[in-house]
C-alpha cells in the first residue's frame, strides 16, 4: 500500500483519488478552496444556483466506467437526463437551428433549416471524424503521451486518417462550402480553448463524440458530479482536507517525491504524490527539483489556451420559451479568435463575441417558479496585466458585461428587465479561485500540430510525482480530464 497525495479536488483529482483509492492505496486530497470541484465549480445565491463550469456530459459511457471502478452504478448515484436539443445556434444571417441530440435526426435538421444537401455535407464530415476518433482514441486519448508509443501501435493508415498536418479548419473545408456549418465546425475548438485555423484536425472526433452519444444533464446540476465523487471517495476510506492549499511539493536528496508542504508550514510525507493543479503552476512553482526545469520549459512553449468572460444571471419571467443551451454566433469569428490570442495586434476583449447561454429548466437550481438561473459565457483573453488584458481594471469587468447584455438583445435574447440579480466573474476571479494561470480554461490550447505532445506527461520527469487534469495530457473537457485519472491510475498501479 502507496500512502499517495492528490493536490487539488477537481473533476481529474478526485477521479485519480477515487480510482487509486478503490485500488487499495491510502489516498488524502488536500484542496486549497473550501469545496470540491475546482472549475466544475457551483455558487449559490439567494436560492439561485449556477454551473460555473461544464454545463453538459458527453461520453456517459466514461462517468459510468469511473463509478464502476467504485463498485457505483452511475443510473444510482447519479441519474442522466438526456436533452432533445443538444443546442440552439442563431447564425449571422439570423438563420436559427435546433441541433438534435440524437445523431439519426441530425441530416433532416440541417437540410430544414440551412438547406437541402447540408445534412449530407455534415454527415460526410463525421464520418471522417469517426475514422479519425477510431484511430486516435487508443493509442492517444487512452494511453500515456509519448511519440514512440503512438507510432509503434498505430498504423499508416492512421496517419493519413488524422492528418496531423491539418487544421480543424482545413479538414473542414473538405467537406463543408456552407458557412455555417464551417462556423459550426469551429465552435468545437473552443472546446479545448484552441482556434480552429490553428488547432490540429484531430479535433475533429469532438463533434463525433458529442453526437454520437448526445448531450445528457445533470439534474441539479453538474456541481454533483463532484459530489458524487468525494463522496464515493470518502466510503472508501480516502481523506479530503478543503480550505488546505499546497505550497510545494517536496523532493528527497535523490530528487524523488517525498511529500507536500501545506500554506501552514507543515510537512505531510507521501510515497507518491498526484497534483491535479494547472502544469504551469506545479513546474514554475510547487516543484523545486532541477527535474522539473525541462517541463517547465515545455509548458511555456505552448500556446495558453483561451479564457472566459461570465455573467450568472438570476432571473424572474424569464422567456416562455428557452432552449437548454443557444448559441449566438459573431458577425466576425476569426476576428473573435485574433483578439483572444493577440494575432495582429495585443489580445483584447472581443468587441461583439459569440455568446453561449445555459440555460437549464430545472427546478432544483431556482428558488421557485417564475424564475431561472443563466450561466452566460463568452470567450476571452487569458488575464495578463503585464502584457495583455488586465481583468481588474476599475470598470472594464462592468462595462463588458452590459455589453454582452446589449449583445445578446440584439440577437433577439433581451432579458435586461428581467434580472434580479447580476455576478459577473472575469478571467482574474478565475486565476484566483482555481490557481489557474491567467484564468485559462484548459490550460495550453491546442493550437499547432505539435500542441498534444507538448502538452505535459501524465508521468512527470520528477520520481514519484504524476499530473491529472485538463492541463496535462489528454486534455481539457470532462471525458478527458476523466480518462487522464484513469491513466494515472494504471500507471500507479494497484497496491501491492
């Protein structure tokens, strides 16, 4: 038996915590906010309750195969519900489409409301974006991160099935001449806070995998998610210490983990330690062995990935009718991508972004009827005083938020008159809630074909000391934050 450390009880560390704990391990979570969750956080108010993070499950199948790891059935502990309409996208054009969430039904939604011809165009697309998960998901997204291990189990066709040397744009433009679609297409991107005219054409098999196993909600909301894991975690014997920040991670004279240091200046031993925490953070901060300076070499080399602009909106009388999840789309998405990552001049807000609303019909997360909880995000550059956007400066955080108000009024969502409450939360309040680098959502983005193999090791360079979570390998959303824990796990290994 292991005595392991996880730093932070995020999705990713309290699914490693869980696993390595079930696995016969003495596991003890050390986490620096006061309640579980990390970015898939919750905040209440005034009988009002948001997501602030994730607002929809994909891949079900991987919530469930971590539950049974636990000996929990996931229909049990935590009842799916699946939504009919996976999103509503309102174009430039005005043109509006209620995308189904369930794959057989999407060809007939697209040629109703772009036109004949587009069902197949997309249909053609995915089956590309199948092939391209079928090869990738194996010796990528399930495995540990390294070249050679990439190469040796997959097969040149393969290769040519992921063209590693296009862009989501580029494999897009292969099969889709409607802008929309092509709009629709490089929405998926932002799912790994990356942009399409530079992520690799690998991301394709994010829109397979979402259509193919649907959009599914949480009722209550996702924060349980987190729940459900700490507690399952705490009937297996594992310890939770909230309200308990991490201010390194400690190295024997041989440069091997030996335990943490809490913000209090005690010294928690430990044979082998977890960090689900930002790799930017463990490299440039909580780890001082020379080991550790070529990773973090490697993480500055990489591209961060975008953040986001919140507005939690609490409402009475809200629209008779609201689609869980809409999307109103920019005038202008690439000028939407330079300003977040500073192409053509310093990042800046976007002046008139996409908006995404969520906006969940659920009678758990209001204080009655007649009212609803909205969690609007737009995406934003990463909060950098130094060189780029300064999040805390007097008046930008309230300015931009009556801007996305005027926005989304103009694409036909006025809920102005309607708000009781407004809590606007900035890339900065990210960085300092989650220890995230400049409130970057996933950490690195995937922008350029080397991005995924710079993106840092399940198993780091120091002894001993493992990362989990949406900035290290395979990535950032819930299915993979999940699947790193589980590759961390075999790595570890059950106890001996």
């Amino acid at each position: 038996m292991s005595s392991i450390v996880v730093v932070g009880a995020g999705v990713g560390g309290l699914a490693a915590a869980l696993r390595l704990q079930a696995a016969g391990h003495r596991v003890t979570v050390f986490e620096q906010a006061p309640e579980v969750g990390g970015k898939l956080g919750v905040i209440r108010h005034d009988g009002f309750m948001f997501d602030t993070g994730p607002s929809l499950v994909t891949m079900p199948h991987i919530l469930a195969e971590l539950l049974a790891s636990a000996g929990r059935r996931l229909e049990e502990v935590l009842p799916l519900s699946r939504l009919d309409v996976a999103a509503h996208y309102r174009f430039p054009d005005g043109t509006g489409l209620d995308l189904p969430g369930e794959l057989a039904r999407i060809p007939a939604a697209l040629d109703e409301a772009l036109g004949p011809g587009r069902g197949d165009q997309w249909m053609a697309f995915l089956s590309r974006a199948r092939s391209i998960w079928a090869a990738s998901r194996g010796p990528f997204l399930e495995s540990p991160i390294d070249p050679r291990i990439v190469a040796r189990r997959g097969r040149p066709s393969d290769l040519v099935t992921i063209a590693p040397w296009r862009t989501l744009r580029g494999l897009g433009g292969r099969y889709l001449d409607d802008p929309r679609l092509v709009m629709l297409l490089d929405r998926y991107a932002t799912y790994t806070g990356s942009d399409p005219r530079r992520a690799p054409a690998a991301l394709a098999s994010v829109p397979w995998t979402e259509q193919a196993w649907g959009s599914w909600y949480v009722p209550g909301g996702l924060g349980r998610i987190a729940e459900v894991l700490r507690d399952s975690f705490i009937e297996h014997g594992g310890a939770i210490e909230t309200g308990t920040a991490v201010d390194g991670i400690e190295t024997d004279p041989f440069g091997r983990v030996s335990g943490v240091t809490p913000a209090d200046g005690s010294f928690r031993p430990a044979d082998l330690v977890v960090a689900n925490a930002d790799a930017r953070e463990v490299y440039g901060r909580l780890v001082g062995a020379a080991a550790a300076d070529r990773a973090a070499e490697r993480t500055r080399r990489t591209t961060p990935s975008l953040a986001g602009f919140v507005l939690l909106l609490a409402l009475d009388d809200p629209p008779p009718w609201t689609p869980h999840h809409q999307v109103l789309f920019a005038d202008d998405y690439d000028d939407e991508f330079d300003s977040v990552f500073g192409f053509g001049g310093p990042a800046r807000p976007v002046p008139a972004p996409t908006v995404y609303i969520s906006a969940p019909d659920d009678p758990a997360i209001v204080p009655g009827p007649g009212t609803a909880s909205w969690f609007v995000l737009v995406n934003a550059p990463r909060h950098d005083p130094d060189g780029g956007v300064d999040w805390d400066t007097p008046g930008l955080a309230t300015d931009y938020a009556d801007r996305i108000l005027r926005l989304m009024a103009d694409r036909g969502v006025d809920v102005r008159s309607s708000i009781r409450h407004r809590i606007v939360l900035t890339p900065a309040d990210l960085e300092r809630r989650t220890r995230t680098p400049g409130g970057s959502i996933y950490g690195s983005s995937s922008n350029g074909p080397r991005a995924a193999f710079l993106r840092p090791r399940n198993a780091s360079p120091v002894p001993g000391l493992y990362l989990v979570g949406g900035s290290a390998h395979p990535g950032g959303g819930l299915p993979l934050v999940m699947l790193s824990a589980k590759i961390v796990a075999g790595l570890i290994g059950p106890a001996g």
